[in-house]
C-alpha cells in the first residue's frame, strides 16, 4: 500500500512516499530555514506564503523520487494540528484535493503521532509498550506507548518545549536559527562543568518539564558577564552552551528513565528535532545499559518534521478501516489524548 504523507504543520513543507506503513520510498523535505533565520524564529504568515509555494512541487519531486505516478497511491495522509494554523491549512486542503480528484482515502494525523511513529521507519524497531519521548521546538512530552494509537501522556512541558529554549539561548548567544545544532556544535569546544545551571523540576516526582526558567538564567549570566567586561570570548561562549546543553540532557535523560522504571518499560524511544543531539543520544545510551534497557532513535531525517512519519501513521490507522471526511478542519492544539476524534 502506497501512502504520500504530507506535513506543512510549521516551517517545513514535507511530502513523503511510504510502502506498506515501513518503507520509505521517498521523503522531500523543503526547509525555509533561510526564510526565517534573519527573525530569529518563525514568522507564521511568511511560513504560510511559503507552503504555498512549495507544497505542489515538493509532493510533485516526492512521486518521483519514489518512482510512481499519482495513480499509483492508495491514500493521501496529512498533518491537521497540533501546529501554526496557516501552515496547516496549505497542507490539508492541497491532501483534501489530492484524495479527492484521484478518489483515494484521506487519512487526517496527528503531529505529535507521527513523531511517535517514525521509529518503524527504521529498520530496528521496538516492540510494545516503549516508553516515548518527543522532544522539539514545540513539543517536549513522555508517552506510555502500548500499541498503534494508543498513547498515555506521562508528562510534558508546563512552558517553553526543549528545542525552543534551545533556539532561545542559541539567540541570546547571537548563533542564529535554529539553534539547536549550532548549540550543539559550540558546546564541542566548551566545559559542561563551568556553570552550574538549573535543572529544572528535576528533583521532584513529577514527570512535566519546565525550561523557560532554565532559558532566564542563561540570560541573566550572560548579563552579569557583560556588566563585568567588554567583550564575551567565543570560550566563554562555549562554556556556556557546553553548560545550558549539559542542563537540558539532565533533565531529559533522567525523566525518560523514571518514566520507563515507573512502567516497567524494557525500551524507550526518542524522537523529534531535538533527539538528533548527539551529546543527547551518547548520555541515554549510557543512562540505558547497565540496565539492560533497549533504546530507539530515529536518523535525523527521520526526526525532524518530515512527511514519510506521517504516512506511517495513517497506515494503522487506514488497516483500522479509518478514513477521514472531507469537512475535517486543522487544530492548532490537537493532544493525543483526543486522538480518537480524529475521523
Ligand atoms: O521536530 P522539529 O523539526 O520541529 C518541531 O516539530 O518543532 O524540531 C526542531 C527543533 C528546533 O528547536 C531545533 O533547534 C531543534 O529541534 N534541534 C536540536 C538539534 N537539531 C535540531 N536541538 C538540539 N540539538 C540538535 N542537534
Ligand atoms: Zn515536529
């Protein structure tokens, strides 16, 4: 079965060609990077123009990637929320058509689901239940993951996601955007150990997440730095990425954890913009053996927003005998928890 999954829900416009909910036949990916970075972030109405621009030719270079014709597809699946209205709106009403004229099923997705999913894009997969973290510049939530579509909220972040504070410090830092990588990058050359940042809601029970106080006290150093000498040396600099990445991996690597030992987990699997961190995965890994946890990641392309993730998730849910009715609308919040509502 022949899926193209599309997913416009921020500042990616993704199409991607999936067999059989596994096989990953083709996965365009038209950044607008270079749009957004001289804002320091996305600017949602210039993200929409662009979709618009983008999305015929990005699902038009994915069919042919894939080597198939229009005709060949057995349904059309798309992002409708959680994510910027606008953009979504591109996607599902360019799906809606699609599906339409070539009289194939729409499949509606969540987002977040399609985070969730994109480990059986890989060849090693786990088996269920894992526990989930999707951790990007929206999205920062722990999943008890007991089968396709069935997702149990564990935690998530009560303010800024990971990777938006990530993004954050990266422009406090004057890196640019997204900053994540470029955070990544800095903190090679910098010491994790020079400051001692927060580690925010770390030491209580809960599972949820806070990292805008984290992002506050990057920023308030930096000041005092600034009000004690001329000039912040690119040492310095790396020293603090090294600390504030160092502060976020405590964080993250310790809640996955609590969250598999508090379920009884044997793997957990993390997905999103942010798990495409290198210093992120070697400190699970090494968090996870020596207790003989199994752990997942997707490859980067596979992690960020993409359209193939997407076409996996609604390939369970097409199996189920779902289809989605053409008067279905975008959601700018869409938790899966509400899931079910989805058809
Ligand atoms: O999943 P994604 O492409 O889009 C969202 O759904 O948000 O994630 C993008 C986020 C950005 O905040 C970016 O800074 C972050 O993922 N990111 C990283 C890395 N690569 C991307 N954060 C930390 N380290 C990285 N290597
Ligand atoms: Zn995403």
């Amino acid at each position: 079965m022949n899926i193209l999954g599309i997913d416009t829900s921020c500042d990616d416009t993704s199409a991607g060609v999936v067999r059989d909910g596994r096989n990953v036949l083709s996965n365009i990916v038209q950044s607008q990077v270079m749009l957004h970075g001289p804002h320091g972030g996305v600017v949602p109405e210039l993200a929409s123009r662009e979709h618009l621009k983008n999305i015929v030719p990005a699902v038009h270079e994915a069919l042919a990637k894939a080597g198939i014709q229009m005709s060949d597809l057995d349904a059309v699946a798309v992002t409708v929320g959680p994510g910027l209205v606008g953009s979504l709106l591109v996607g599902l009403y360019y799906a809606k058509s699609l599906a339409y004229v070539n009289n194939i099923p729409l499949v509606a997705v969540n987002h977040l689901e399609g985070h969730i999913i994109s480990i059986f894009l890989e060849e090693k997969i786990p088996e269920f239940p894992f526990v989930a973290l999707t951790v990007s510049g929206g999205h920062t939530s722990l999943y008890h993951v007991k089968g396709y579509g069935r997702y149990f909220l564990l935690g998530q972040t009560l303010d800024d996601a990971a990777g938006e504070a990530f993004d954050k410090v990266a422009k406090i830092l004057g890196l640019g955007y997204p900053g994540g990588a470029l955070i990544e990058r800095l903190s090679r050359s910098g010491d994790m150990e020079k400051i001692k940042f927060p580690r925010p809601y770390l030491s209580n029970d809960s599972l949820d997440f806070s990292f805008s106080g984290l992002k506050t006290s990057v920023s308030l150093y930096l000041k005092r730095l600034n009000e004690n000498q001329a000039e912040i040396s690119e040492k310095m600099k790396a020293d603090i990425a090294a600390s504030f990445q160092e502060s976020v991996m405590d964080v993250l690597v310790n809640k996955l954890m609590r969250a598999r030992e508090n379920m009884g987990a044997e793997s957990v699997v993390m997905a999103g913009g942010v798990a495409c961190n290198k210093r992120l995965r070697d400190r699970l890994l090494q968090a996870a053996s020596g207790h003989g946890v199994q752990m997942y990641y997707p490859r980067p392309e596979y992690c960020t927003d993409n359209g193939a993730m997407i076409a996996a998730a609604a390939y369970h849910r097409l199996l189920n005998g779902e289809r989605s009715d053409f008067s279905i609308d975008v959601r700018s919040k869409f938790p899966v928890s509400e899931l079910e509502e989805i058809v």
